[in-house]
C-alpha cells in the first residue's frame, strides 16, 4: 500500500513539470507584448527637442510595395512631393548652349558610366555586370515627358539610384536638357542638318534620316 501511494505522487509531477513550463511560456508572452517602447507622439528625453519621434533624412521618399505593403502601411507606391512648377511636363529653365554644356558636364559624371556617352545603355559600369538601362531612343523614354525624366534622377528608377541628395534640382534639369540632345542627335532628319554636317556623315545630300 505505501509503494503504490508513493507511485500516485510520482504520477504528478510530470503535471506540476508542466504546468511550470506552460506558465513561463505565458510569462514570456507577456514580455514580448509588453515591450517598452516609444509610441507616436510620445516625448523623450533622449533627443534634444523631447520627442521621440524622428525627422527622416532629407530627400527619403515614402514607398511601400509588395502583397502587403498597403493593408500593413496604408500606401502603395510612391508618394510624390507636392506638384511643382515643372508639373506640366517642360523644362522650366530655358534651353541654351551653356545650359546643355552644363547638362553634359552632369551627365558625364553620374549618368554616362551606366548609360553611355551616347545614351545607348552601354556605359563601363553596364559592361561590368549591371543591370543594362533603357536606351534612350526606347518608344518609352522618347515619349517621356521632361518632368518624368528629373522625377526618375530624382527619385531614381528600378535598380538606379537616386540622384536627388548629389544633383540639385537646376542641374537635374540641365541633364534632362543635354538627354533630350542626344535623342535629338540620333534621330535629327537629314534635311535638318548643315551641309558641312552632311558631308562629315558621309550622307551624301539624302534627304532621309
């Protein structure tokens, strides 16, 4: 009689053992939903203004993409800046020589190492392994309007990079200027060129592109 009532004991402890273990997990729950945090709009002392709440750096652009990105943020896509000036589509600053000098100058630093001296998509860095971009004689690009072009180097496109924190705004257009050249350049009727130019092509006078 005594070895079985001791038996009985033993048969509970697997119980208590149990009970302990599913009370820690509970207790550990608990700690992850109780984590201490700052809320919206809570105050601070950590920073100077009291808030806990951060400024984001100048020049991030709001996006979100993917299957959840607008039940779990509210937002899909991209948040544009408020329209400007330039929201029609054209060049707000007038087109001259120094203004497309200057676009070449730009370009030739941050745009020519993927996108080529000429805009064909073939510059040293695309030769490399980098994704190949869009030429610029593409039905897309050519039917682009200006401010789609800035808003691209601005915000950047697909795998490019956004220029907005290293080209200023007079210069991004300068840029978009000297593109529309190239394009131009490609694709300038003959009966539009100086005799001198069509010698130096060798078109002989033709009268088609």
């Amino acid at each position: 009689m005594r070895r079985s009532g001791l038996g009985a004991r033993f048969r509970y402890v697997p119980l208590l053992g149990a009970a302990l273990l599913l009370g820690g997990c509970e207790r550990a729950m608990h700690d992850m939903y109780s984590q201490p945090k700052y809320k919206p709009g809570s105050p601070s002392p950590l920073f100077a203004d009291g808030n806990a709440a951060r400024r984001p750096p100048e020049g991030s652009i709001p996006a979100a993409q993917g299957e959840l990105a607008g039940p779990s943020s509210g937002r899909l896509g991209r948040t544009e800046a408020a329209p400007t000036a330039s929201s029609s589509g054209g060049n707000p600053y007038p087109v001259t020589l120094a203004q497309l000098q200057r676009g070449r100058n730009r370009y030739d630093i941050y745009c020519a190492p993927c996108h080529g001296l000429t805009g064909a998509g073939n510059g040293m860095i695309v030769q490399r392994g980098f994704p190949q971009p869009l030429p610029y004689l593409d039905a897309r690009l050519l039917q682009a309007s200006d401010a789609e072009l800035e808003r691209s180097i601005r915000n950047g496109d697909g795998a490019m990079y956004p220029f907005a924190g290293r080209v200023d705004a007079q210069d991004r257009w300068a840029i978009v200027a000297y593109i529309r050249a190239l394009q131009l350049s490609q694709r300038v009727p003959a009966e539009r060129l100086a005799p001198q130019d069509l010698h130096a092509l060798g078109a002989g006078g033709a009268s088609s592109p």
